[in-house]
C-alpha cells in the first residue's frame, strides 16, 4: 500500500492537515533534545520529512538514519536529502520488527505517523528501546482521536467520509480509507504511555495536539 501511494504521498499529508504535518514534525524533533555531533534513527521515516528535521539538530557533525521498508518512499526520502544537501542523512531498507542495529547505537529514536502501521506494536517498542543509549530519548508522534465535539464530530467527518473521497481523487481510495481505521484501532495517548513504560521507558509525558488529533509522546530508556 505505502509502494502504492508514495508518490502522492507528500501532497496528500498537506492537504489533510492544510500543511500544519511540517510543524507537528519540527515539535517532535524538538522533543528529541539532540543537539551537535548525536546520532538518531527515524523509523518508518516515510518520504524523510521528520529524519530531515532531526538533521538540523545534530548537524554535520553528527549522523541521522532514516529507516523505512517501502523502497519507493525511500527512493523520495533520498532525492529530498539531496536537493536539500542533508549529508548527515542516510536512508535504508529496514523492518521496524527487527532494526537492524546495534544496542544502544542512538541518542534518539523517532517515529512520525508510523507505529499504528506496525504489526505488532510491543515488540518494536522494545527494538527501538534496544538501539537506544541509556538515557536515549524516544520520541512518538501520532494521530490520535478526539472525543469530544464539536472536534470529535469534525473529525469523524474529515477522516471517516472526505479523506477517503480525496483518497479516490488521488488513485488510491483502497489507501484513504484505512486511515481512520488504523486511528479507530491504536491506542489512546494514556494507553501508548503504558505501553511505554512496559517496554523500558521511564520519564514518559505526552502532548495532545490540533484540539486532540495529534499526541508526540517522548520517553527516556531506562
């Protein structure tokens, strides 16, 4: 499916969250605490909007890996690296399941819009809990769903009803409906916190973003 829509992929970001995605990218990255000369993972990195962010912080210094299992996407992260002459960026085939690095290689670990994706959310909890220094910092950002109207009614509009239409417009309907869905079955902010803590992270907080449709969740590893 990722294969499918990589090449609209960026555009429709945009256009469902009228643009505020690069913002929502640049809090998470800030929550992060990398600083010059560190060394972070981006998992699921996508088309390499938030491995980009983290590469301003750590600079040429330091080194940034963005690690995603769709080579289409990946193929855009890359050329994205190279107009923007990010040399401290690379980007590589992974399984998130199973990263395929060392134990406590990172300063930090990021995910943008992607552990709702996985197929089994503990256990790469647990990966990105081992690649990470003691003392690392994970950082989540995610949709999440809001409860209360009028927003909870917004959104139950925007993404059950139109983002699937806009998904039909793009080519992929199959793609845009599976969206909501996705959201409907991943954990609350306070559950993703638990589950956290299960697998290794102590100093959890998260914040709730866009009237609740957005939650960064950060965590150090213990």
């Amino acid at each position: 499916m990722f294969d499918r829509i990589a090449s609209h992929y960026d555009a429709m970001n945009s256009l469902m969250t009228a643009g505020l995605h690069h913002r929502w990218r640049a809090r998470a990255a800030d929550r992060t605490g990398l600083g010059p000369g560190d060394a972070a993972l981006d998992v699921c990195c996508g088309t390499g909007d938030l491995a980009l962010e983290l590469a301003r912080r750590v600079g040429p210094e330091g080194s940034v890996i963005g690690c995603d299992f769709s080579e289409p996407m990946l193929d855009l992260a890359r050329e994205k690296g190279r107009q923007r002459g990010a040399g401290a960026v690379r980007f590589e085939w992974a399984d998130a399941l199973e990263l395929p690095y060392d134990e406590g290689r990172f300063d930090a670990v990021t995910v943008g819009f992607g552990v709702r994706n996985l197929a089994d959310l503990d256990r790469d909890l647990l990966e990105m809990a081992r690649v990470l220094a003691p003392g690392g910092r994970l950082v989540i950002l995610e949709i999440t769903q809001p409860h209360r109207p009028p927003l909870s009614t917004f959104y139950s509009l925007w993404f059950d009803r139109i983002v699937p239409v806009l998904g039909t417009v793009a080519g992929d309907r199959d793609a845009y409906s599976y969206l909501p869905e996705s959201v409907r079955s991943f954990p609350a902010p306070r559950e993703l916190a638990a589950k956290m803590d299960a697998a290794g992270f102590e100093s959890i907080s998260y914040t709730v973003l866009a009237g609740g449709i957005i939650a960064i969740h950060g965590g150090v590893r213990r």
